[in-house]
C-alpha cells in the first residue's frame, strides 16, 4: 500500500518539484523536503503556490506564445 502511494507522489502528482529540479539542476527529494519544511514555518500557504504551478504545468501550451522564425534579417 505504501509503495502504491510512493509511486502516485512521485510519478503522477502534478510534477511541478520534478521540473523545477531539472531547470535548477537540483534533486527533486531536495525541492519536495525544502517545499515540506517552508509549508510547516508558513502555515500552509505554499501548497496555493503550488497547485497554481500545476495548473500552469498541466497548461503550459496553452500560454506559450507563437513566434515565427525569421529567414533572413531581411524578413521584417
């Protein structure tokens, strides 16, 4: 049971520590443990922080901008 809920955190929640450890070149059980620690010193108010970083996560697509690339500099 425990190694099914294991699984689920780390495969599955979202992945916003797994990304933030790979832009920073960070483990991800340091992000989680730091996301731990300043969840209990602020009472909670990161998991709001957090689950809005999912939403960005599971939407990025959508606030990507199109460019174009460019031929030439001539290509205004």
């Amino acid at each position: 049971m425990i190694e099914k809920i294991i699984y689920w955190f780390e495969q599955q929640a979202f992945g916003v520590c797994e990304w933030w450890g790979n832009k920073l070149g960070i483990r991800t059980t340091q992000i989680r443990m730091y996301f731990i620690y300043l969840s209990f010193f602020t009472f909670g108010s990161p998991i709001i922080v957090y689950f809005i970083m999912a939403f960005m996560l599971e939407h990025k697509n959508s606030f990507k901008l199109k460019q174009t690339k460019r031929k030439s500099v001539w290509d205004i």
